[in-house]
C-alpha cells in the first residue's frame, strides 16, 4: 500500500478530532472485551515490583559508585522493558484477535507471545542499553550532550514506534525489526503521535473526570465524618488515577495495532469504521 503525504499538516484541533476517533472506537473494543485492560495492569504490577527490588541495590551502588551504579541501573532496564514489551505484545496480539471476530484470551495471548521471547529479550537488551546512553547524556553538564539526546530522543521514538506491533506480527532480523517499524511509522503513519497528543488529552479529561466525582463523592462524606471522608478521598483519587492510566495504556495499544494492521494490510478493522485510515493526516492515495 502506497500513501503520500498531503500538503497540510495536523493542526489542533484535527489532532483532537483524530485522537477522539480513534479513542472512541478504542474504547468501544475495550467495552465488548474489558479483560484486555489486564495487560497494562500486568506490565504496572512487574514495574512496581522490579523497581522495590532494585530500590537497595540501586541505593548501595550510588555508594560505592565507579560505574556499578549503571550496571544495576541497566539490569532494572532490561527486567522492566522485558515484562512490558511481553505484556504489551500479549495486548496487541488480543487486540488483533478482537479485530479478526476471535475472542481474545489472556491465556491464549500471553502463551501465542511465548514464541516470542527471543526478539523481545534482544530488542529489551538493545533498549536497555539506549536507556544507559540517555541517563549518561542526561547526567552530563555539556550542553551538546543535551542537544544529542534530544535529538537522539525524538529519533529513537521515531524508529521504536511500531516495534510491538513487528516483533508480534513479524519475522525479522534485529536490523529489519527496527526498518519495519520505522519505516511503518515513516511511510505511512508519520503523523500518528499528532494524533497520538488528542488521544492524551482525551484520557487525561476523562482522568479529571474520574478525580473531579471522586473528590465529590468523599465531600458527601466528609461533611458527617471527615476523618473517613479524607481517606475515601485519597483511595478514589488513587484508583481513578489507576484506572485513567490502564485506560490510557490500553487505548494506545489498540489504536497502535489497528493503525499498524492497516498499514501491513490494507484491512480496516471493522471496530473502526469510523475512522478515516487513508486520509490521516492529510493524506490520500
């Protein structure tokens, strides 16, 4: 499928008309199967734990110092990354099950990703290796170092957009997983984080909505016992800040499978029919 880009760009407010579409037929994907919320909520869970575990370690080698600390530094980058490229993965691959009128399992999705090990562990690896490289320019007081890893930066997000979606559906090379998925983003998709800023903002409204009736429902409280109305208040922002977050996840997981399927081939997936794949962006055949 061959698409070009049109002469206008994505202003504000198509950014947030594409982004309300494509977190609109999200959610309706999310509604007919919820448990595909799981996934984020899985790879939060693996993060979470990883990083207690690494909390000493991480403080011990700040200590002693002479390097170590990025030793442990990398070993937390490659378990978190692992875990949430593994669970990530498992999301696309049930998102694209949902697409194709199959019911997505959590079982069945994590084991299908089991036959992927081997690219995530190398794309964790390289990732994890990138991630030194950033903290190390970040932590320099050269200005051209700051420059460099902006750059670098909006490269690397660039080049990784679709990696997901290629070590699901693909069998590539590591040259050819980082090609596929920066030449998808390139040729085809190139305004898709555009789109990608009204999807934020569209979760973050419904996040404010979430906090906003929660605050709400603890002042009812609040007004005959104040001591349980500041806890409920503290427990209902925590879960809605939780669920917009999981929400958030998994809206851009499906979204990045639907558009990345469309751009492998040419199927929309009838979840989105509402949303104009060919004339993203300005685009046309």
């Amino acid at each position: 499928m061959s698409m070009r880009t049109g002469s206008g760009g994505m202003g504000f407010f198509d950014r947030l008309k594409t982004g309300w579409t494509l977190t609109k037929d999200s959610v309706g994907v999310i509604r007919d199967h919820p448990k595909l919320m799981i996934f984020p909520l899985l790879a939060a869970i693996s993060s979470i734990f990883f990083f207690v575990l690494f909390f000493v370690p991480m403080v011990l080698a700040e200590v002693i110092g002479g390097g170590l600390e990025y030793v442990v530094l990398f070993a937390l980058y490659f378990v978190t990354t692992f875990f949430s490229t593994y669970f990530s993965a498992a999301l696309v691959y049930a998102a694209n099950e949902a697409f194709h009128g199959r019911e997505p399992g959590l079982r069945s999705s994590m084991s299908a990703i089991n036959g992927r090990l081997g690219p995530i562990v190398v794309w964790s690896l390289i990732s994890a290796t990138v991630s030194i490289v950033f903290r190390m320019l970040e932590n320099s007081d050269n200005p051209v170092a700051t420059i460099m890893r902006s750059l670098f930066a909006l490269g690397w997000s660039i080049m990784t957009f679709f990696i997901v979606p290629v070590i699901v559906f693909e069998e590539v090379s590591t040259t050819e997983m980082f090609k596929r998925s920066g030449g998808t983003f390139k040729d085809t998709w190139g305004e898709t984080l555009g789109a990608g800023f009204g999807i934020t903002g569209i979760v973050l409204l419904f996040g404010l909505g979430f906090i906003v009736v929660a605050l709400a429902l603890s002042a009812v409280v609040a007004t005959a016992f104040p001591g349980v109305g500041i806890v409920l208040a503290l427990v209902f922002v925590a879960l809605a800040i939780t669920f917009s977050y999981l929400l958030s996840q998994t809206i851009w997981g499906i979204a990045k499978t639907a558009l990345y399927v469309y751009a492998e081939e040419g199927v929309k997936p009838e979840q989105f029919d509402n949303f104009d794949f060919e004339t993203l962006g300005g685009r046309t055949e």
